[in-house]
C-alpha cells in the first residue's frame, strides 16, 4: 500500500471518504490514505506546500486563492497546488442567533469566517451585499475552520457564520436560525474539490489515480439510495456530534447534487466561473480571473474515470 497522507476539512462530505476507508475501496486500488482534519484553510494550505500532507479536501477558492498570492498564510515556497477531482457544489447556510430575524438586524455585530479572504468568505460577502448591506455595516472575525464557527456563534460570541452540514442542522435543531443559504442566491458555486502539489502528482501518478479511483467507488457507494440508512448510520459513527433527529436532514442536503456531493466527482463548470467572479469582485487583485485551467488540471481524473 502506498501511504497518502490526507488533511480535510470536518463535515458530511467526508463521508464517501468514510465509506472508502471502510469498505476497502481505497486498499482495492493500492492506497492508503490516513486521514486528518485542518483547523482551517491558512493550516492547510501551509501543510500541502510544505509536503506535509499529500492531498487535501479543501474549497476550491483557496486553491485559487493561494495561486494568485492572496491567501494569507506564509508558505515555505512558491505555491503549486492543483485541484484534480469535484467535491461538492455546497450548500452554505448563514445561521445568526437565535433573536436575528432579517438581515438589518446584523448591522454593528461580528461575524465569524474561517478566514477573511479565503474560503467560502466572498459568498458570506455576496450574500450580505444582495440584502443590501454595506461593507461598514459589520465586522468579521477569522475563528477557524466549521465546528470553531459553530461554537463561537454558538457561545454568543459572533452573530452569526456560514455553516455546511451537519453543522447548520444542529444549529438549526438547538434553535439558532437559518436566515438564508447560498443555494438561494447562486446557482451554482464550486464549493469543495480535492487539491495537491502538481509536484507530487508528477512523481506520483499512481497514488493520485488510486486515491481517486477508491474515492469515486466510494462517492457511488454513497449516492446509491439501496446504502443510505447504512451511509446516515456510518456518518453518525464518524461524526458522534450527529444526533439520528437530524441526520435525515444533512444525509437530503449531503446527497442533491446542487448543494452537496457532485455525481461523480465532476468539477461543476459553471460552478468554477462563479467561484473566479466572486474572487474577481471582492478578492485583493485588480485583474479579472478568467482562465479555470490556470488551477485545474483534470488528466489524473480523466485517466482513471473515463
């Protein structure tokens, strides 16, 4: 087995990867992937350029973002990271405590973001401004990666956060509000996609091709509807913090193809070109971004999909 050393970020769309490493998908392709979740995207970013970890489960946005000299951590050398393989579209929920009714009522209060120009920010940023929001009627705060955001909303210390599943769910179910998901205003966003150093991949095609075949047996394993009371059990035992009252809902969020999981692995097109507006708009660079090949290089997945 060739050791790969795999650094995601916590939710539900780990889970083909839970199924992958449970049912022996990845072994079946002479991989073996050891799995460890970032505390958030700067963590990661650093960690892949410096070879620490080998792949990453991370937005798709922060590949470009670290392409293009906008991410805001220090890296040990130039950056050459490459997105190979589609994750999810996503389904981003703005959850606000529990008295916010309408978005009015955010003004003068703090909001939490795993970091302020990177990730899934510029959708927060997209959706304040599409209510009619202005850049000084809040104020953010860089907290960290899904479960930190949770907590500090959840602690009263933040407003509010964006939040995929489960975590919105149990925002949801322990009372806090959903005042809008980012499925309600675009209509297509590439959220998650999996990443890595273009030079490790070129010294080690074969572990990329193994990981991605034992992920996409994986992803099918999980989107068959025959496997999905089994899939909603193995998600509650990876993720205890999943009670069975909500896990209905995050598996109805995790498997539609417009907020979650995207049939086989695909990179969404028009999902791409939204992620480079929103960079283009809110980003630190002058110069539209237009070209998705500059950070996507799908051969490694066409070889081994088809």
């Amino acid at each position: 087995m060739t050791p790969i050393e795999l650094i995601t970020f916590p939710g539900a769309p780990n889970l083909p990867i839970f199924a992958a490493l449970e049912k022996g998908f990845f072994v079946e392709h002479g991989v073996a992937p050891n799995m460890s979740h970032t505390p958030n995207s700067a963590y990661m970013a650093q960690e892949l350029v410096a070879d620490n970890y080998q792949i990453g489960g991370t937005a798709f946005d922060n590949v470009v973002a670290y392409q293009e000299g906008q991410g805001v951590a220090e890296l040990v050398r130039e950056p050459d990271l490459f997105a190979f393989m589609g994750a999810t579209q996503i389904e981003l929920s703005l959850v606000v405590a529990p008295e916010i009714e309408r978005y009015e009522q955010l003004k003068g209060r703090m909001l939490a973001l795993d970091a302020l120009t990177t990730g899934f920010a510029f959708v927060l940023y997209r959706m304040l401004a599409n209510a009619g929001l202005a850049e000084g009627d809040y104020q953010f705060a860089a907290v960290g990666a899904t479960p930190q955001r949770w907590e500090s909303v959840k602690a009263g210390e933040h407003a509010g956060t964006i939040l995929i599943e489960p975590f919105s769910s149990i925002a949801r179910a322990n009372g806090f509000r959903i005042l809008e998901k980012s499925t309600d205003v675009l209509a297509h966003y590439q959220g998650g996609c999996f990443a890595a150093c273009r030079s490790w991949a070129e010294a080690n095609p074969g572990a990329l091709k193994g990981y991605i075949a034992g992920y996409l047996k994986g992803l099918k394993w999980t989107l068959d509807p025959t496997n999905r009371a089994e899939a909603a059990q193995l998600l509650i035992a990876k993720m205890p913090q999943i009670k069975p009252g909500v896990v209905d809902a995050v598996m109805e969020s995790l498997l539609s193809p417009r907020s979650g999981l995207t049939p086989n692995g695909a990179m969404v097109v028009d999902g791409v070109n939204m992620v480079l507006e929103l960079r283009t708009e809110f980003g630190s660079g002058s110069a539209p971004l237009t070209q998705p090949d500059k950070y996507i290089d799908l051969s490694y997945y066409a070889a081994v999909a088809g």
